[in-house]
C-alpha cells in the first residue's frame, strides 16, 4: 500500500462501550473491539503520535491530511461517505 492515500476512521462509542476501525469507508466483524471500562481521556486529542511512558513518542512515520473530529459515533453508513466532500449527519 505504499504510496497509495487510505482514509482511516476510528469511532469510539460511549454508549455501547466499543471502538470500530475503518479503512477506506469499510469496517468488519474483527475490527471492533470491546472497551469494557470506556475511554477515560485525559488531555486533548493528539494526532500523529501517542504517550509512551511519561512523555510523549511513538510519531507517526508519514503524512496526516483532512483531519475531521465529532463530538458523536457516527453510523456505518455515514464513514462510507467520509474523504469524498461529504458531511454525516451526527443528530
């Protein structure tokens, strides 16, 4: 996949307790995974790197474009859409 853009979606839903990775509009039954105790965020979102011990590490080796953060899980159907001059509906 080198040298080709993915557009990758991670949804994290409160109410279900679930995190779901997409890639490229589609998701399936392995890439949902079960956050039993939520997602306790402490600081602001941070793209492109991640904590590693006490500081912050582990950059990302390419590029970030577009990025879109909601304040909702948004549907299947509406990740399918994302990257191609859309707007989901988050109501």
């Amino acid at each position: 996949m080198k040298g080709k853009p993915l557009r990758h979606c991670q949804i994290y839903d409160d109410g279900t307790d679930t995190i779901k990775l997409y890639l490229d509009g589609y998701t399936n039954a392995e890439a949902t995974a079960s956050l039993p105790d939520g997602w306790h965020s402490t600081g602001a979102l941070q793209i492109g790197r991640a904590k590693a011990g006490d500081g912050w590490g582990e950059y990302l080796h390419g590029d970030v474009d577009e990025v879109q953060a909601y304040s909702g899980a948004l549907r299947d159907r509406d990740v399918l859409g994302l990257g191609w001059s859309t707007d989901p509906c988050v109501c």
